[in-house]
C-alpha cells in the first residue's frame, strides 16, 4: 500500500507540473506591452460604463464626444493609445480569451445593476421575453460574424402584438470601419414573415419594432446581428493584416406590448342610456347571413364580399 500511495503522489505532482507549465506558457505567449485579463477588464468595464451612462438616443451620432469618453477611460488607467491598439489586435486574435474577460466582466456588471434595483421590471406595460444571453460579442472574421436568435411564442404572444428589439452596441476598435446589421422578423400564423433591419454605425443604444398588424397571430421571433467585413481607417498607423473590429452587445430586451386597438373599452351593452348616434351604430351589429371571405395576403387581409344583413 506505501509504495502504491508513493507512485499516486508522483503522479499527481507530475499532472500539477505539467498544468503550471502550460499556464505559464499561455502567459508568455502574450506580449509584455499587451495588457493583462485583469487590466483589459478595468478598462472594458470603465468603457462601457462611460457609454451606458452618457449615451442616449439624441447623441448616439455623436462621434467626437463617444471618442473622447474612450479616452479619458484610457487616461484614467494610465493606458496610451498605442497599448489599447496591440491589446487589442492581440485579444481579436484569441477570440476566447476576450470572451472568458467578457463574462467576468457583464457578471460584475449585472451583480451592481442588481443591488442598485434595476431589472427587467422597470419596463412599465411590457414584459421581456428574451430568454437567451443578454451579451454577445461580434468580431470581423469567421466564425465570430454572426450571432442568430430564435424565440418561440405560441403562448406567450397574442394576435395583434407589437415586439420591439433593444440593445445597446460599443465598437471597441476606432481604427477599423463599422458595419454591424441586426435582424428582427416574425413568423405569422399564415407562414408569412415581417421583417425589419438596421445598420449601426456608431456606438449606442438601438431599437427595431414589428407589428402583427393583420391580427394573424404569431408564431416565433428570431433575428441575428452580423459583422460586415470592415477596412481600416485612412489614419491608422497598424498593418491592415492586424487590424479587426469587435461589437460588443449588451443589455438585449425583447419586449412586446398589445396595439392600441386591443385595450379600447368595450361599449356599454344598455341601449337605453345611449345617446341616439350610438344607438343607430349599434343597429349595425344584427347577424351576418353568411360569413365573410377573407383571402390573406402575407399580413394584410382583403374582403372578396361584403357581408349582408338579415333582412326582417
């Protein structure tokens, strides 16, 4: 038994070894002026901070002051400009490396929003039903292009809903163009698909809404978010090899609401305390003789006959 325990022990050092070397390795393998996961987190955090606090739907164009709250978390952390581009062309090419300081980071992030009482509940007459990460990264080379979504909503949606998509998107590279395309579609009950699409450019919040405007109901919801192959700027001083994009997407809510048809009050049922106007309206309400002949047409509807009323 001694000798067996004696050969478990050596092997059990020799597999700790071999697992600090190879954390030493992956340590070495990045530059010294790169910085550290820990250092690329405090600076990520403080970025987006900056944009979530400051950033809103009037200046969102607003470029020069987007850049300027870029650098002054640069300045805060004692980071040049130079030192954020290698980190950055190095932490693009080891795309899993920057997602593992993503997920530290949005749980911190997340952590706070709650013990400050934010939540999905702040919402008022909507409910979220985004049930998928609520922050993914894009990047500008495959397979970290694209990132597609799918919800399906038999019993959580109504005939008549409008959905509406919202997030918030940070490039973090200014040295590369920008072209970020995100989808939101709805399949209806007649398989027909409404779709809308918008291209961001610039950093910020973003919104999309399609509507069941045909009372179809629907089916499910999906989308995606896609990076377009992007070039570098005329000012960048770095090899157009080494250059990549990433778009950050944070804070999704996939939110829908009733159409304002759908929450008018219903007309009193007591004929005689209307007023005559709507007495001669109500009078329209007597039975159909036959029903109507409705022909859908993607998500619009078209009467082929006019219904007729029972004649006394």
């Amino acid at each position: 038994m001694y000798i067996i325990r004696r050969i478990l022990l050596k092997r059990n050092i020799i597999y700790i070894l071999l697992i600090l070397v190879l954390l030493m390795a992956c340590e070495s393998s990045r530059p010294s002026y790169v910085l550290d996961s820990d250092e690329m987190e405090g600076v990520l955090y403080d970025v987006h901070r900056a944009h979530f606090s400051y950033s809103d739907y009037n200046d969102r164009g607003d470029g020069a002051r987007q850049y300027a709250l870029f650098l002054n978390v640069l300045k805060k952390h004692d980071v040049t400009q130079e030192e954020w581009d290698s980190s950055m062309v190095y932490y693009t090419r080891n795309a899993h490396d920057l997602e593992r300081i993503y997920e530290r980071l949005f749980e911190r992030v997340n952590s706070e929003a709650s013990a400050m009482g934010a939540g999905v509940g702040e919402l008022s007459d909507t409910t979220d039903v985004w049930n998928a990460e609520r922050q993914l990264l894009l990047f500008d080379y495959a397979p970290y292009t694209t990132k597609t979504w799918k919800i399906e909503t038999d019993s959580i949606l109504s005939p008549g809903d409008r959905v509406t998509l919202r997030f918030s998107g940070l490039f973090l590279s200014e040295n590369v163009g920008r072209y970020v395309t995100a989808v939101l579609a709805l399949r209806l009950a007649n398989d027909s698909v409404v779709v809308r699409n918008t291209t961001c450019s610039m950093s910020g919040p973003n919104t999309l809404v399609a509507s069941d405007e045909g009372n179809l109901g629907i089916k499910s919801v999906f989308g995606m978010f896609m990076m377009h192959k992007t070039t570098p700027s005329s000012n960048s001083t770095l090899p157009e090899t080494a250059q990549h994009q990433i778009f950050s997407i944070y804070d999704i809510r996939l939110t829908h609401e009733a159409t304002a048809t759908k929450s008018l009050p219903e007309p009193p049922r007591d004929k005689a305390e209307l007023p005559m106007q709507a007495r001669t309206t109500d009078t329209l309400s007597t039975p159909i003789k036959e029903p109507l002949n409705i022909k859908q047409h993607g998500t619009k509807t078209r009467l082929n006959a006019l219904p007729q009323r029972v004649t006394e």
